[in-house]
C-alpha cells in the first residue's frame, strides 16, 4: 500500500472526526452516566485552566486599551476606548484566546492520555471489559470542555474589560465613570452569547480533536508525541476557521 | 489438528482465516480450534500473526475472511452490542498489563466486576482481594500501577482478566520481557488459574520454556498458517525443520530465509473497524 497523500489522508482524517462525532452523540444518551468522571474531567480542563485564561485576558484587556487609545486619538475618539475593549473582548479576543489557551493545555493533555492508552492496549482492554472507549473516555471529555469554555469566557470577559480599565483609568487618565459608560453603552446581551456560544462550539471541536488524535494513535511513544502535537495544531487551526465561519454566522 | 475432537468438545473453531494490513498479509487461511477445558499455547516469531489471532478469537479485529466461531457463534458477524453480551465470556490479559495507570490496583481489578456483574461493594471488595490471592499478590490494592513491577503488573493483570469468572482465557505473551524467575511464577499461575477454574486457555508466547509448562498442546504460528500443533512432549519430537529451528533458536534455517522476505510494519496498535 502506498502512503496515503496529505490530499487522501485530509480526507481520511475527516472522516474519522466525523465518525467520533456520530459515536459521541449516540452514546451521550445512554446510561451509565457517569457522572463523577464528568465533574473530573470539569475540575481538570475548567477549573485548573482559571490562572492561565484569566492572565491572558487581563493582558489582552490592557494591551487592547493601549491600543486603542493609540488608533482612536488620531480620530480624537479617545472616549470610545472603552467600547472598543469590551466590544472585542466579549465577542473576539477572549472565545477565541480562551480556546487557544485552553487548546493547548486540555487538548494536548487529552490527545497525550488517549495516545498513551491506545498504545499501552488499555483501550483493547476497556473493549474486551464490553466497555465503550467512546463512551467512558471520549463522551466525558467533550461535554465537560464544552460547558467549561463558555464559564471561563464568561471570567475572561470580566477581567480582560477590567484589565482595559485600569490601563486607561490608571495609565491614560481617563475618567472612571465615564470609561465605564462607555464600556457597556452600545453592548447588548447578544453580542456576549454570541461569544459564548463560539466558546462552547470550540470546547466542542478541540476536545472531539484532541480525543479523536489520542484514539487514533499507532506508533509507540513516537507516535504519542505526533498526536499530542497533532491535537494542539488541527483543534488551533479548527478554532479559527470556524471563527470565521461563526463570526459570519452569528453576527 | 485435533480431529479427535468431537464438535461438542470444540471451544473456539477458527476456519480459513484471512486478514492483511494494507500490503501485509499476516494471516494466510489460519485453521485452529481449541476443545473445551483445554490450555492451548500459541508460540512463533515476532510479526508471525500471534496476537492478531488472537485478536479475533475476541472480536478486537475483523477479518477479511474466514471465520471464527466461539461456541457455535460466528464472531464477526455479531453487531456492536452482542459483541459487548459475547465478551462477558473472555478474561483477556495484554501484553505490558495494559492496566488502567489512573486507577489503583483495587480500582483496576474491580472495574470489570463494575460493569459486567451485578455485585454489591462488598461482594467486589471480597472478590477483588481473592483474585489478588490467586496471583499472589497482597496488600498492593491502594498502590498505583506505576508503583509496581512488571511481574507484578502482568499478574495484577491476570487478576483483572479473571475477576468475572470467564469460560475462556487469553494471555498475550505473559511473560515477556520478565526475567527467568518471575517468568516461572508467572507461568506457575497460568497453570493453577487454568487448572483451578477449569477455563479454556489460549496463551501466545515466543518462550519455549513457557510454552512447554503452560500448554497441553502447543501449536505454532508462521506466516499466518498454524504449522503444526501437538502435546508438549510429541511436539518436541516433531520433524519439521521450522519447528525444530524454533525450538532451539538457532539463527540459521528455514524461519530465517523467510523472516527476511517479510518484513513490514508492525502490529498495527488499530482496530480496523
């Protein structure tokens, strides 16, 4: 057999994310739930993803501040700094830095253990235990990377408008009240779901991902340290294409 | 083959079994059964097929042709979910243990209990801490898979692969990569697990050794046709110049001009469903 081209194996990759998509959706529903390994998988790609998420966004709020200030004054439209960070914030910068971040601590992580498993045969074992692999390891991880996306966005916005804030109240001298009027003035509750919901279609794809790479390994630990890799670069690459996509959509 | 098998006796029938992966043909109309009771050992060289065959004893592989039939059950041809129903049958140990690194020994052990039975704590608690016995290995059950050897790893695995009292064995190569002494302990509980709960047992090794202590009959493997199969002390006695070259691992000899031709990928770590 002659190695597949990167034309074939595109498609062969497709295919395969699309058939874990499928055998995510039809065991979901089906008992045992477990849920103590969702709460797990929650703690482990949410809640210990916090420091990192946040430092990001409280640097974007201060750099899109700066920023701003810089492009605005040349349009003497310094007051409307406040609208610009919080407008990009919530509906850009922190969906799609959160995923990226996130991407790459969770989605290596998981694309890493799953390898390791395969190779390691424990996978062939939770089979020969008539215990789906989809369904104990896959399902899991994807819904609890789906529901902790848009939480962490939702503490990204914050701080990264009040990173925004205090660079301009601070640095800038702008006045408190009126920056802060500005922040929310043309905001509407649409433009933060938006931004939550391209957060939870980016858990979505980049642990689908990330599983889909681990589960597929062959290869030793070589082969581990391609799907890790692997899991990183496809689940980045799919959250700013479909950035685009959904940016086109929602808006 | 054993054509002094009657057909009730007959455990595991595998009849002209085919599977390649890509241009790599690893069975080549493989023909095997295995009576019930029996402690069948599979021996041949690395890449000869062993452990893919014994992969669709249990339904981790399809293959390409052919059949196998467990009982008077077509294996391939079972749906996802009675497949799940027909490997309650099977305790299955893997090559390095394959034990689940994230739990502990006791988690390890029990997890088939878990899913396949309807036990109380209790009841698993005391089945868990028997097979343990069984393998001779106490007090390990809060200690992590890393922190044990890997003698100990494979018997915690053994553990696991008996713990719901399955009619049917399979060890692939147990004692590999284990040093003289432990692979005699290690084949010594093969022996009495087999002895003692009266299951059907097919082992894959490369060690002579091994084999001849595990195996009522051994067969081997090469090229992905069964050769020849036979109690261990007429099967030491056979002339064919593989089995005999196989047995006293010599370099030169007929395995050696084919092993040369064959080379490839090896065993492909993915099922092709």
């Amino acid at each position: 057999m002659k190695m597949p081209t990167a034309f074939e194996s595109f498609f062969l990759e497709m295919g395969r994310f699309f058939q874990l998509v499928g055998r995510i959706f039809a065991w979901t529903p089906r008992p045992p739930y477990d849920v103590r390994e969702l709460f797990r998988q929650m703690v482990k790609v949410g809640f210990n993803s916090i420091p990192v998420v946040l430092l990001t966004a409280m640097f974007t709020g201060m750099v899109m501040a700066l920023q701003m200030f810089t492009v605005l004054r040349r349009i003497n439209a310094e007051s409307f700094v406040g609208s610009g960070v919080s407008l990009s914030m919530v509906r850009e910068l922190a969906p799609v830095l959160s995923g990226l971040i996130v991407a790459g601590r969770a989605g290596s992580a998981m694309g890493a253990e799953l390898g390791t498993m395969r190779v390691t045969e424990q996978i062939d074992a939770l089979e020969v235990m008539a215990t789906d692999p989809v369904h104990y390891l896959v399902v899991p991880r994807v819904w609890a990377t789906t529901i902790m996306l848009p939480l962490l966005v939702v503490m990204a916005n914050g701080v990264g408008i009040l990173g925004g804030y205090l660079v301009a109240v601070v640095l800038m001298g702008a006045n408190p009240v009126s920056y802060t009027d500005r922040s929310f003035q043309f905001m509407d509750l649409n433009d933060v779901f938006s931004g939550l919901i391209k957060a939870a279609v980016f858990g979505f794809l980049m642990a689908a991902i990330g599983c889909q790479q681990g589960f597929y390994t062959s290869g030793g630990a070589e082969g581990v340290g391609r799907a890790t890799t692997a899991a990183v670069v496809v689940a980045s690459i799919a959250i700013l294409v479909s950035d685009f996509f959904l940016t086109r959509l929602l808006f | 083959m054993p054509d002094f098998l009657r057909p009730e006796q007959v455990k595991i029938r595998i009849r002209d079994l085919y599977k390649s992966f890509g241009p790599k043909l690893v069975l080549d109309g493989t023909n095997l059964e295995v009576a019930a009771g029996e402690s069948l050992v599979i021996i041949g060289g690395s890449g000869t097929g062993k452990s893919v065959l014994l992969k669709h004893i249990i339904g981790l592989l399809r293959p390409d042709s052919g059949t196998v039939e467990v009982d008077g059950v077509a294996v391939e041809r079972l749906g996802n979910r009675e497949i799940t129903e027909f490997r309650r049958k099977f305790g299955m140990s893997f090559q390095e243990g394959a034990l689940f690194d994230s739990m502990t020994i006791w988690q390890n052990v029990a997890f088939p209990l878990q899913r396949l039975k309807k036990m109380s704590r209790g009841e698993i608690d005391e089945r868990v801490k028997e097979c343990l016995a069984m393998v001779r290995l106490e007090g390990v059950e809060e200690k992590l898979p890393s922190q044990l050897s890997g003698g100990m790893r494979r018997r915690v695995g053994f553990a696991r692969a008996v713990a719901h009292s399955p009619e049917i064995l399979l060890f692939d190569e147990p004692t590999t990569g284990l040093d003289p002494v432990t692979t005699a302990l290690v084949d010594e509980v093969i022996v009495d697990l087999n002895d003692r709960l009266k299951t059907t047992t097919v082992t894959i090794t490369h060690d002579m050794a091994s084999a001849f202590r595990i195996g009522d009959r051994v067969a081997m493997i090469n090229k992905g046709q069964i050769i020849a199969s036979a109690p261990p002390e007429e099967f030491k006695r056979l002339e064919d110049p593989r089995v005999q070259q196989f047995i006293h691992g010599d370099a030169e000899g007929p395995l050696s001009d084919e092993s040369g031709a064959r080379t490839g990928p090896g065993r492909p770590a993915t099922p092709s469903r």
